[in-house]
C-alpha cells in the first residue's frame, strides 16, 4: 500500500478481488473518507465480499461486477491493485490490454496500479502457472502504463507499479 501511495481518504480499487483480503486491508488504510471498490467479474466473489464486508461493518467498500475487458470503475482513482490475479486476466497473453487500458482511465493523473504477483519457478505457495514480470511491463506498455517502480518481495513475490505514461 506505501508503494502505492495509499492513505487515509485515498479512491482506490482492489481488481480481481476475490473474497476480499486485500480489500479489507485497503478499507482500513483509506479510512471513513475513503473508498475501496471491490472489482470481480464472478457474481460468487461479488457476493462473498458483501457478506465479508458486511460482517467486519465495513461501509467503505463497493463491490463492483466488472467484465473481462472493463473493470466498471469511476474515474478518480488514486490507485489500483491487482494481487494475484493478473496471470488469470492475462490469459491468453496479450488480453489484458483492454483491461489495463480501461484502469488506466480511471486513474488521477498522478494515480497508480500496482500489480503483485508470484515470481515464476520461485517454488513456494501460489499458482503455477505464473507470468514473468517482463511481460506484463509490456502489456502494460501497450496499454499506455509506463513503470515507475519494482520490487521484489523474497521469496515468492514481485511488485509492478505503473502510472499513465506522459506521451
């Protein structure tokens, strides 16, 4: 969340949230003025995050059905993260351009995507099909994303931050 700049009152998106982990995380970072959007694009996690959110009282949060292609954003956004789910989105490669694309939009100029995955043949917990870091830096490339920052999280881990490129 430092990496992203995530703080109190900050408009960000956890996409690809699942049952809400990063979400819950994200809520109590942004605090009571501001948002988390809870982006999935199955009606089963959608509903996982109401009941989650609802039973720590959370009332920062929205859940949102996104598409494949459209995560259904608000424009605004500080930031994006996208924890363990890019190699799904990706899938095949080369189609999470037009989702990337679409974040990207949604951003404040300054705003920021971070996307956290699992090092490919890092061994460890995780899914194995895993997607190497240089490729996802150029379909975020593509997608008009430059790279602001990496890191690596040993050891299993990887962090991408990109923000929308100037040209």
């Amino acid at each position: 969340m430092d990496a992203l700049a995530v703080a109190e009152g900050s408009k960000v998106a956890d996409v690809g949230a699942g049952g809400g982990w990063f979400t819950i995380h994200l809520s109590r970072r942004v605090g009571p003025n501001g948002v988390v959007y809870a982006e999935d694009i199955q009606p089963e996690m959608i509903e996982a995050i109401n009941r989650r959110m609802q039973h720590a009282n959370l009332t920062n949060v929205k859940p949102v059905l996104g598409m494949p292609n459209d995560a259904r954003l608000p424009a605004g956004l500080d930031a994006v993260l996208i924890a363990d789910s890019y190699p799904e989105m990706d899938d095949p490669p080369g189609s999470a351009v037009p989702l990337l694309k679409n974040l990207a939009r949604s951003l404040k100029p300054q705003g920021r995507i971070g996307i956290l995955n699992f090092t490919p043949g890092g061994g460890g917990p995780g899914p194995v099909e895993r997607v190497a870091p240089e490729a996802v830096v150029e379909r975020a490339a593509e997608a008009g994303l430059q790279l602001i920052k990496r890191e690596d999280l040993p050891p299993f881990l990887y962090l991408l931050v990109f923000g929308r490129s100037r040209s």
